[in-house]
C-alpha cells in the first residue's frame, strides 16, 4: 500500500515533466512555423523585447530588485553595436559581442553603485544613473542625438549566412533568442540560482549563513544587463536604426510592465507580457490615443488586480488542480 | 570676471539655479513627508505637478481667474485629485510589499500624462507672469527679474512653514508619531488612516503649487513633471529621504551646482545632479542628511 501510495504521489511530478516538454515541443514549432502567419519583422521585435524582459526577470522576479533603468544597457548595447557595424565595419556576430560586452561593463558600473542601497533606494537610483546615462548619450558625437544612428547595414553572419533576407534573420533572432533563454534557464536553475532566491526571500538571514550577498547581487545585475544588450543589439540587426527612445526611462518601464503583466518570477511569462504589450501598442499606433495611457492603465490594472501575472496566475491554478488531483488520487486508493 | 565669468552672467544663473533649486526642495519635501508616513515612493508626483500648472493655465485662460487665484485653488484641486487615489487605490496596496506601491505611482503618473498629452498635444502651452510681478530691478551688478525673486521666496516660505507645521504644531506630532509607529498611534484613537489621506494630499498640493508658480517660467506641457521627478529623486536620494532639512538644503544646492555646472562647463549641466547622487551613494550611502533605519 504505501509503495503504491508512493508511486501515485510522484506522479504529478512527472505529468508536470511531460506537460513542460510537450509545451517546450509546442513552442519550438511556433517559432519554426510563425513566419508563414505573422509578419517577421513584427515578430523578431516581439523576440528581442521578449529577451529583453526575460533578462529584466532574472534581477525582477528572481533577485527581488526592482531596476528601473534597463533601458540603458538595451539601448546602450544598440548604438554601440549599431556604431561598430556601421563605421568599423563590424559582422554580426562580433557586432553582437561589442554590444553585450558594452552592456555588461555598464550593467558592473551601475549595479556596483546601485546595490549598496535596497529597495526603493535601488529603484531610484537605477532610475537616476540611466537618466544620466541617457543624457551623456544625447551628447556623445556619435549617436547623432535626436536623429539616431540610422541606415545600419545587416552584415552576413560568418560571411554566408544573408541577415539581409528576412527569413534568414528570423531563424538568426530565433536562435539567438533560444541561447539567451537557456542562459536564463541554467542561471535560475543553478546553485547560484537558488541562492539568489534566498537573497531574495531574506536577505538578513542569507547574509548570516555566510554568503556574500552584494556580490550575488552584483553577479546577476551583470548577466541581467549582458542579456538586456544582447536583445538591444538584437534588434539593431532587426530595425537598422540606434535611437534615443531606447535608452529613455520610458523604456524601462515599458519592460517592467512587460515583466509584471506577464508574471514576474515565472520563466515564459516576461516573454508573453512583451507580446501582449507589444501587440496592443501595434494596435494602439493606429489609433490617435497617445500609448502612454494604455501603459499607465495596464499597470494599474496589473498591480491592482492581478500582481501574479498571467503566466503566474495560470501557474497557481495549475498548481491546485495538480494537487487537488492527487489528493482525489489518494483517496480513491483508499 | 570670476575664473573667467563676467559676474553678471555669474549671478543671473546664480539666481536661476536657486529658482530650479526650490523648485526641487519643494517637491522633494513632499516626496519626503509622503514617503516617511506611507512608504511610498510617489512616482505621481511629477504628475501633480504638470496638473497644477495645467490647472492655473485653465483657472487664467478660461475661467479668468488671477494668477493669485489660481495659485490657491489649483494646489487645492490637486490635494482632491491626491487624496481621491489614495483612497480609492493606494491605500489597498498598504499590506503587500512597497514596490507595488512605486509601481501604481508610475502607472498613475503615465495614466495622467497621457491624458494630457491627448487633450492639450505635447507642445508648450504660454502662461503670462503676473502684471505686478514682471519687472527687473537693477542691482548694480546684475538685473534680477521680480517673478523669479518672487518664486524663490514664496517656494522657500513655504518650505519653512511645512518644517514649522511638522516640528511646532500637534498635527505635526502627530505626523511624526505615526512615521515611528503607526499602529500604537492608532491606539490612541488617533484616526491614522485619514491622516494618511491628508498627507499624500498634502504633499500632492505641494507639488501642485510648485507647478503654478513654474507655468509662467518654462512653457505648460505634459511632459514637465516627468523630467523634473528624476532629477528630483536624485536630490532625495542626496539629501536622505525622510529628512526634511535634507529635502530642502540638496534641493537648493543643487540648483546652484547645477547653474555652476552650465556656466563653467554647459554639456555637464544636465549630468551634474546625477553624478552628485552617485558619489553621495558611495561616500554616504544614506544621504547626506540620511538617519539610519
């Protein structure tokens, strides 16, 4: 009886396992097939904002910080990597690479000052370095301030794979997006991954067994920023134009609120909220009703009716079916 | 000629820089006040500021009122609209975690601009100074425009008067005994939540009057109050939220810095509050006025 109990129990789990494969299966055959339904350049914005709330999640959800200055390193990342293919004539791939490690040497320079206060402190100070930021970039000569670097070329990738196409580019955004999930994945699901959670669930005590708290901090700030450049530089390659509403405070809390609508903390919900959200702004631009109001509304909304998010409200149903589930289960048994 | 600064042009933007400081000593005071008691950042408040130039701007231009006139019931009007989000939504974030809280704000502060954005576009609307007050005297040494002397002096009256009312009166006490401990205070029969509504609104009136005497200086428009609330942080941030003195001495002082920064070096003039904060965060992470917590 009770080695029958036991194997019951398990069983949810596994069916949980099989569920999260089928979904990723699903998913992988989305994005494969998506570009015979949807417009490509709409959806590679969609991946690289996608991305771009995904890293934001890893300090949200999974650090417990709130940043508000992310737009920096996504539109920091940009111009550098829109600079570096434009007049030094940069591939995609290297361009890329600059523009990440522009973003995490930003994101090491930001999160040193940022994190030595918590909580709100953090948030307006985030808020307050990437305003300067923003103004330093206005005036560096080579972001031609309110024009924006304009024209980039879309190099060939390793010289044969034609970025120029957009198809072609499609499956590049998709698998540059696919690698920077699975950073995202292995960085949450590591050891490190778990201590970030302790730090975030109490940090006093964490920082009373021992660990070094700021320097996790700092450590996952870095990778969030690193990914948050790789999705600016991204879509670089995508739009061919570096512009100043990247690197505005605005944008950050475009990404937050892609975050939170989506479900901060929850691994996929960062990426439906950057659809949604990107999806209504698609609609609203034919609309004469400024965007700011549908953003302003949506964040109310979230933060007053459902602060769990979609994917993290569906997550907690799921959850009590799945153990409602088992306890039907067991009874039975019995 | 001071390092090479004609002193006219010295001072004028000496006096500029106080005019910008208590612009954000006044709102960084009620940033402080509503924060200390609420423990909310109140990103709206930017907000309460562009709608309390807005309103003086339709109080004159439509209604007819005065510029004095307006400058008493706009703040009050923008004390209502406070006071009517911190009953029907700040205050069902109080139990959960704060950052809802700063998160609601920013959504309201879009909310509000976008609104405005729709009705009146996003150019400047004009807003003419007061007849009485359109003056310059000449000191000798330089020419001091009357609106300008004016908006400085009446910011910082009003700056003192909060301290007064804080510090000297039983309301204040009150105020502060709710910011130690507001349950216990709630003990004493004190009605803690309505003096939770007459905070946020009174700090919204602040802000509000700010943005009246600001309308005939810089252009009415929607996006006034977001770009001023930034830097505003900033100045929170140096001076130690919570501390009133703070709030008001970074306030004016980096209204000046920020004028010495555009006379001496002007493409550093718009990053100086920030790289102020940055050092400050190194040196003193609680501010320069910051208590411990």
């Amino acid at each position: 009886m009770t080695a029958m109990l036991a194997k019951t129990s398990t069983c949810p789990l596994h069916r949980r396992m099989y569920a999260k494969l089928a979904l990723m299966a699903a998913g992988l055959a989305l994005l494969a097939a998506a570009p015979m339904f949807l417009y490509p350049v709409f959806l590679m914005k969609l991946l690289c904002f996608g991305l771009f709330a995904a890293a934001l999640n890893l300090v949200l959800g999974y650090g417990g910080m709130v940043a508000f200055g992310h737009a920096t390193f996504f539109g920091g990342a940009a111009y550098v990597t829109a600079h570096a293919i434009k007049e030094w004539g940069f591939g995609a791939g290297s361009g890329l690479m600059i523009g990440v490690a522009f973003a995490l040497v930003a994101g090491f320079l930001m999160g040193i000052i940022a994190i030595r206060r918590q909580g709100f402190y953090f948030a307006m100070t985030t808020l307050a370095l990437s305003q300067m930021a923003y103004f330093a970039f206005f005036q560096a000569p080579f972001t031609n301030a309110e024009d924006g670097i304009q024209r980039v070329p879309r190099p060939n990738f390793l010289g044969f794979v034609p970025l120029a196409d957009n198809l072609a580019l499609y499956y590049f955004v998709v698998a540059v997006f696919l690698i920077g999930m699975a950073v995202i994945w292995r960085v949450i699901h590591s050891p490190f991954g778990a201590s970030m959670t302790a730090i975030r669930e109490n940090e006093t005590r964490t920082l009373s067994l021992g660990y070094r708290v700021n320097r996790y901090k700092l450590t996952v700030f870095v990778i969030s920023a690193g990914l948050s450049g790789l999705a600016g530089s991204l879509k670089v390659l995508v739009f061919q134009i570096a512009t100043l509403t990247d690197v505005a405070w605005q944008m950050s809390g475009e990404v937050i609120l892609m975050t939170l609508l989506g479900g901060v903390g929850t691994f996929l919900g960062p990426v439906i909220g950057a659809a949604l959200v990107l999806t209504i702004q698609n609609y609203m631009a034919s609309t004469s009703v400024p965007v700011t109001i549908f953003i302003g509304a949506a964040f109310i909304i979230c933060v007053m009716l459902f602060r769990k998010g979609i994917v993290g409200e569906i997550d907690a149903f799921m959850r009590r079916e799945w153990a409602a589930d088992s306890i039907r289960k067991k009874v039975e048994l019995q | 000629m001071i390092f090479g600064v004609p002193l006219v042009a010295l001072a004028s933007q000496l006096v500029l820089g106080l005019f910008n400081g208590a612009f954000y000593a006044l709102l960084s005071l009620g940033l402080g006040v509503i924060f200390g008691l609420l423990r909310v950042v109140n990103f709206t408040h930017g907000a309460f500021y562009t709608v309390g130039a807005f309103t003086a701007f339709l109080l004159t231009n439509q209604a007819g009122l005065s510029f004095w006139a307006s400058l008493l019931i706009a703040p009050l009007i923008v004390a209502a609209l406070a006071a009517v989000l911190e009953r029907s939504l700040l205050r069902k974030l109080y139990g959960l975690d704060a950052l809802y809280g700063l998160l609601l704000t920013f959504g309201i502060a879009l909310l509000i601009e976008g609104m405005l954005q729709m009705f009146f576009g996003v150019a400047g609307q004009p807003y003419q100074v007061p007849a009485v007050l359109s003056g310059t005297s000449n000191l000798g040494f330089m020419f001091l425009p009357h609106y300008r002397a004016f908006a400085i002096g009446i910011s910082l009256l009003l700056c003192l008067l909060t301290w007064l009312i804080i510090e000297y009166t039983s309301l204040g006490a009150k105020l502060r005994a709710a910011t130690e401990n507001s349950s216990l205070l709630e003990v004493f029969g004190v009605n803690v939540p309505l003096l939770l509504t007459c905070t946020y609104a009174f700090g919204g009136a602040l802000a509000g009057f700010a943005g009246v005497v600001a309308a005939p200086v810089f252009q009415v428009s929607p996006l006034m109050g977001s770009n001023l609330i930034i830097v505003v942080f900033a100045v929170v941030i140096i001076g130690g939220l919570g501390s009133i003195t703070g709030a008001i001495v970074s306030g004016l002082m980096l209204g000046v810095l920020e004028a010495l920064a555009k006379v001496y070096w002007p493409p550093s003039a718009n990053l100086v509050p920030f790289l102020i904060m940055a050092v400050v965060l190194f040196l003193r992470p609680r501010g320069l006025f910051g208590k411990g917590e």
